[in-house]
C-alpha cells in the first residue's frame, strides 16, 4: 500500500477533459505481478472522492511472459 500526499511528489489539479500522466515502480520478488487499487481525490470544495484503478499485469521485460 502507498500512502502519502500527491503522486510522485505532485499534486496536480485536473481541469474537466484533461489528464496527468506519470510512471513509477515498485519491486516484485516474482517475474510478474497484479497492482489493483484506488487514487483519494477532493473535487475543488474539498470533497472527498475515490477513483478506481483496474487490475494491471505487471510484467518483467527480463523474464518469459506469464498470465495473471
């Protein structure tokens, strides 16, 4: 689990149709893995809101691929 202010070391404020691209990492002790989660948002009052993130293969790119 991550926890923490921003996301890598950002917060940005998203206008309506626009996005924020980023790329981060984690360690895996297999050649592959699954991420699954949620980003906690505020809307411009303040209000607190979850936007669901998708499952996700994480695969090394050193390793035969395998399905998750």
């Amino acid at each position: 689990m991550v926890k923490g202010s921003g996301v890598v070391g950002e917060q940005p404020i998203l206008e309506p149709g626009t996005s924020f691209k980023y790329t981060s990492g984690t360690p895996l002790k297999t050649p592959s893995g699954v991420m699954v989660g949620f980003y906690e948002m505020a809307d411009d009052k303040g209000a607190a809101f979850d936007v669901k993130v998708p499952a996700f293969s994480l695969d090394s790119p050193h390793q035969p691929r395998q399905l998750n």
